[in-house]
C-alpha cells in the first residue's frame, strides 16, 4: 500500500526533504533533480517501525540491521517508552541542572552509578555522545589544573576512531576525512595505531595477544614521545566503531590500564556505541575487565526515544570540585532533561524485566557464527566484532588482503551496495572511513531466526556485488 503523504503546501515529502531538509552526513547532489542531469533518487523517508522492523512511506518493511544508528536497543514502538515521555511531560516538561535538580535526573543518575564499574559515581549529563566526549576532556584539563599539573591537556586516541563532531571531540577522532574540513582543530590531540588484527604487521596477525601488547605499547611510546607531563586521556573506544568493529586483543585493555597508571593519564572508555547492552553488559569496559576514569555513553541510555548523554567520572575526578570555590564551568542547556531521564528510566526497566543483556551474551556467538558463513564469498575477508555489533570486512583479493582503490571503494559501496542492501530489506551501513565495510549493530531483541535472515539478505547482495566488480 502506497501511503505517501503529501505537505499542506502540496508538495511531496521527498520533494520537500530535497528542498529543505540538511541532512546529516549526506550527499545531496544523489537528491537533486534529474533535469539537472544526474540520475536522482528520491529520499528515503522512514515514517514508522515495529521491533527490529522499520517501514517506508510506502508500506514496504526493512530489517534494522543499525538500530537507527547503534541506538535503538529495545527495539521500534515501545509504548511504555511513549507513555513515560507523555507523563513526565505533563509533570514537569523542563527544569535545567545549573545549580538546581529534579527528580527524574536524580534517579537516573543513581540508578547509572548503581551499574558502573569501581568508583564511577559523577554522572554529569549532556545531550549526546559527542557532547559526553568534549565534557570528558574538558574534565581533564580542568582536573590536572586543580591538582597542581597544569600542563597536562593532551590527549591521545586511534586512528580511524570516531568521537564525535565538536571541535574538541573531533581532535579526537581518527578520520581524516572527517577532520579536514574543519582544521584547525582544537590542538594536542595524537593518534595511535588501532587494533584491527586483520590489518596488523604480518609477524603479529596470528597472534592477537602479542598484536594487543604492540598495539598497547604504541600508546606508552606515544605518551613519551609528547611528554608524560603533558599528556591527560587517552581515549578509546572498547569495540572501534570507524574501520569496521575493532574488538580489543586478550589483554589489551589491562596493559592499557598499567600504562595510564604508570604515567598519570586518565583513560576514557568511550561507551557511546558500546554501553547498554550493545557487547552484552551494561558498560562495555566491563565485558573486557578494565576499570576507566571516565566512560562516556548515550544512544542506547534511552534506546533513542529521547536525546540524552552522559559523561560518569570517578570519585577521585570530582574530588577537586567539592573543595572551596571550584566547579566546573560547563554545560548544556538540556542536559539531563526531565523527559529523557524519565525516557532512560523506563529502557533501563525494559533490560532488566527482559533480561536483554544475558540475551546478547547467550546468542551473540551464534550471531558471530551465522555471519561468519559468509567467508566463503571471494570478496569476504573477515567477520569481526563483539555482542551484537559486527563488520564484515570487503577485499579485492582475499589470499592478499588487497583493498579495493578509491575508485572502486566508491563504486562499490556508494554506486551498489547502499541501494542494494536496502532494496533487499535490510538498512545497515556500507561504509569506507577505513576498508570497505558492511556494519551490523540491530536491536537486542532478535535471535537466530533473525540471523539467518539478515545473512541470507547480505549473501544475496554480496553475490551480486561480485559480479559488479
């Protein structure tokens, strides 16, 4: 059934989207018109969505294979997330956190602190991810100026890693693409080799204990390098997003943990993909055994049915800020808002009456395993990830490992398989901010039927892409 609407203006919503709407990450000129002489598509517009199903403006159903955007946890239509929203809107719709509280920030900040690892109890809340990661930095220059090391503002992350948009959080991010626009940036930030083993010096590719001490040790040589006295965080992400799921080698994370003891830096575990269930626990940092300073969250905090984020720093980190006249002079205007904390309250009740994090734990190897029977494809050279969040990695020569080139990259992933995956009823990400990759990351309510089914549907389109090739 065909349920286009139509704008009072008369205009078509796609029309209306193309003329108006700046959409994110997007290029436009696949939008404009064909008299233009390109060949136009119209606007996806998705207007509705049920469990891990999503549902265009005509009637036609995907699968999520993206959960929005690494988001929607509990799955599309929860009316018990509509209703909270509803309510708390009707009680108190907004009341700011600058020197004042209310109940609904109380409670989630308590209930989050009640779930993390060691000593992190601060929750300071902001509106998104990217905003959670300028908030942690900016921490971390103002804490080593309280305690008396002033030069310490630097920070270091991995290349190809994805932080966030604002000044600050992009400093951090790995992408040259991402950042070149925009340079300069906010200076001090460096960048370490990543932990994709399947790209690794050839002596450690089989041998991910030894790959993960390299890779580790990269970040103490990098400290010395810049200077101990100068260096903050480090920040990382616990599964990286950029490249296609980077899980961390056995002991990465714990020689991470030595090195930032041993120089006095602080380690943010950027959670906001990886926290609420998205590897199976709570936060991430716990799956691999690693206690942060600061872990950084938000999309599946609310599983998107309302913005929100948070920064949680640990009981030495505030210790500074209960003394005399310090404080921290940052924030945001809807940080910590009444109808996304109220939201937050009932995911959170959601993971626990459905047991969602044990769900991902018991099925994510059979996930793991479903997709990896895609290896036997000539352009699938790995299957790599963690919980339910996985990339699969595309090659041009799989006994090589020999990447496509640009050229091809584009053809490929921009000139078939975006369209393709989602003609073929899945919505997930075909990306290249590193080597081609399909990302899957959908909502922590499907089991293995759902597998086979979203592996079915990529089988069938990476055939394809072969022969386009």
């Amino acid at each position: 059934m065909n349920t286009t609407p139509v704008l009072p203006s008369g205009a078509s919503y796609s029309d209306a989207a193309r003329d108006h709407l700046w959409m994110h990450f997007t290029r436009h000129s696949t939008f404009e018109d064909a008299a233009s002489g390109g060949l136009a598509q119209s606007v996806p517009i998705i207007t509705r969505g049920k469990g891990h199903l999503i549902y265009d403006d005509k009637g036609r159903e995907y699968i999520d294979g993206l959960a929005g955007l690494f988001v929607v946890q509990v799955g599309h239509g929860r009316e018990e997330l509509a209703q909270a929203a509803a309510a708390q809107a009707r009680e108190l719709a907004f009341f700011p956190l600058w020197s004042y509280a209310h109940p609904r920030a109380i409670e989630l900040a308590d209930r989050i602190a009640a779930n993390t690892p060691g000593d992190l109890n601060r929750v300071f809340f902001t509106t998104g991810g990217g905003e959670a990661v300028e908030t942690a930095w900016k921490l971390a220059k103002q804490y080593f100026k309280l305690t008396g090391k002033p030069t310490k503002h630097k920070v270091i992350s991995r290349a190809i890693s994805y932080h966030g948009t604002p000044q600050g959080a992009l400093a951090i991010t790995g992408i040259p693409g991402a950042r070149a626009p925009f340079e300069p940036l906010v200076p001090g930030a460096f960048k370490v080799p990543n932990t994709n083993q399947y790209r690794a010096p050839e002596h450690l590719r089989d041998d991910p204990e030894a790959f993960g001490l390299w890779a580790a040790d990269r970040i103490a040589e990098a400290i010395e390098f810049e200077g101990p006295d100068t260096v903050a965080a480090v920040f990382l992400e616990p599964v990286q997003n950029s490249g296609g799921c980077f899980p961390p080698p056995p002991g990465y994370f714990q020689r991470v943990r030595e090195i930032c003891d041993q120089y006095d830096v602080l380690l943010v575990s950027d959670e906001v993909i990886c926290a609420f269930g998205r590897i199976g626990g709570m936060f991430a940092c716990e799956d691999f055994g690693y206690i942060p300073d600061i872990i950084t969250c938000a999309k599946g905090l609310t599983s998107g049915y309302s913005p929100i984020g948070a920064m949680i720093a640990s009981d030495r980190l505030f210790e500074p800020f209960k003394k005399g006249m310090n404080y921290f002079p940052h924030g945001y205007t809807f940080g910590g808002h009444p109808v996304s904390a109220a939201v937050a309250m009932a995911n959170l009740d959601i993971f626990e009456r459905e047991g969602l994090n044990q769900h991902v734990r018991d099925n994510a190897p059979v996930f793991k395993s479903t997709l990896e029977t895609l290896l036997d494809l000539p352009i699938v050279g790995d299957v790599r990830g963690a919980g339910y969040f996985y990339g699969i990695e595309l090659v041009k020569d799989k006994t090589t490992r020999e990447t496509f080139n640009d050229d091809e990259a584009e053809r490929l992933l921009r000139g078939f398989l975006s369209k393709a995956l989602f003609d073929a009823g899945l919505y997930c990400r075909a990306d290249d901010r590193g080597d081609p990759v399909v990302q899957l990351a959908p909502p922590l309510t499907i089991g293995p039927a759902e597998f086979t089914d979203i592996t079915g549907r990529l089988r069938s389109v990476l055939v394809e892409a072969q022969k386009v090739l």
